[in-house]
C-alpha cells in the first residue's frame, strides 16, 4: 500500500498532517519502514523539473502535479 502525508504546509491547523493519494510509477527502490521525511519539490511537467537546478531537487521528493 502506497501512503503519503504532508507533516508542515503554509495554513496547517495545530496537530494535523494532510494525507495525499499517491501512485508510483515504477523502477524505484522500496522505501524504508520507518517511512522518508523530505521536503517537497512541486513541477508541473518535466520541461518545468528539468528548469530547476539540481540543487533545489537534490535530496527533495518531486511531486508532478499534472
């Protein structure tokens, strides 16, 4: 089962996370137990990912809003 919460987001009510449906696509390695915590890299596309220097996606999970 794939799951997903946003921890910290502008406009977060005290005590809460958001849980947001994911899917992945594929050729990726399985994530750890204890889950990954990460900032979150937002594009559109993959004209606007290859836009961003690889230091602002190092690191980040990229979550393509399509």
């Amino acid at each position: 089962e794939e799951t997903a919460a946003l921890v910290q987001f502008p406009g977060q009510a005290d005590n809460t996370m958001q849980k947001i449906v994911l899917c992945a696509l594929g050729a990726s390695v399985a994530t750890p137990a204890d889950g990954i915590t990460a900032e979150v890299v937002v594009a559109k596309n993959f004209d606007e990912l290859k836009a961003l220097p690889h230091d602002k996606i190092a690191g980040k999970i990229v979550l393509f809003n399509y």
